[in-house]
C-alpha cells in the first residue's frame, strides 16, 4: 500500500508542472466557440444552456471534467477576442462531414434549451452551416 501511495505521488510530482494549454488551431475550440456563440447569440446567457454546452464538450468533444474549466476559459477567451467567426468556422469546415453536421446539431440544440429562439440564433447557425457547406432550413429548429 505505502508502495503503490509512494508510486503515485512520484507520478504526480513528475507532471506537476505540465500545463493543460489550448490553442485557437485546436479544433475542439474551434467548435466550442462556435458553440459558445449560440449561447450568447440572444444576449442572454442562461443556466440551461450554459448546462447543455458542458455536456457537450464533455461527452462528445473528450474535455475531461478536471480540465472543464480551464477549457472553457479559452473557449471564452477565442470567442471575446475574435469579432468574427471565420477563423473557427473556417478550421470546422476541413472537419469531416459528420463532425460539421455535429456541431451544427449541437448548435440547434443549445439555441433552443431555453425553450425560446431568438432570431439571431436562428440567423447563426443558418449562416454557420453555409459556411460549413451543409443544407438548412429555418424551419428545422
């Protein structure tokens, strides 16, 4: 038992100065600030939504819980310094089709969580999947 204790804290010791970074060429943040955007797209951030968007990125973009947080700092940091969403639109069109097509849905999914939508969340997703070559039609939401 002190062994496998011992073990373990020499592992952690080893890491303890390795830090988590993202970059804007990470394709999860691509996509987690395109689906960030949907949240704020009404000018209204709520808790609902906010709960999807981590469900999300936790269950289909592999962001672990321990690193939740520090993920979302730099998804929010990427959304508040760009003006435009091209950069990351731009780097989700070379994803392949089912990926877009997921970050689309997802993108419907957080626009109507708070059971409203708004008319620019439908206008962002719209122009997002133009943008990502996918067909939509308004009246899918």
């Amino acid at each position: 038992m002190y062994a496998d204790m011992k073990s373990l804290l020499a592992k952690l010791d080893a890491h303890a100065g390795e830090l988590i970074e993202f970059t804007p060429s990470d394709t999860r943040v691509a996509a987690a600030v395109l689906l960030f955007r949907a949240i704020l797209a009404d000018g209204r951030v709520r808790d609902v939504e906010m709960k999807r968007y981590r469900e999300i990125l936790q269950d289909h973009m592999d962001v672990e819980p321990d690193e939740l947080r520090l993920f979302e700092d730099a998804v929010r940091k990427q959304s508040d310094s760009e003006t435009s969403l091209l950069p990351h639109t731009m780097l989700a069109s070379k994803m392949p089709l089912k990926t877009k097509r997921e970050i689309l849905q997802f993108m419907k999914e957080i626009s109507v969580s708070d059971n409203e939508l708004h008319e620019f969340e439908i206008n962002l997703v719209t122009r997002n999947a133009k943008m990502l070559g996918l067909p939509i039609d308004e009246g899918e939401f």
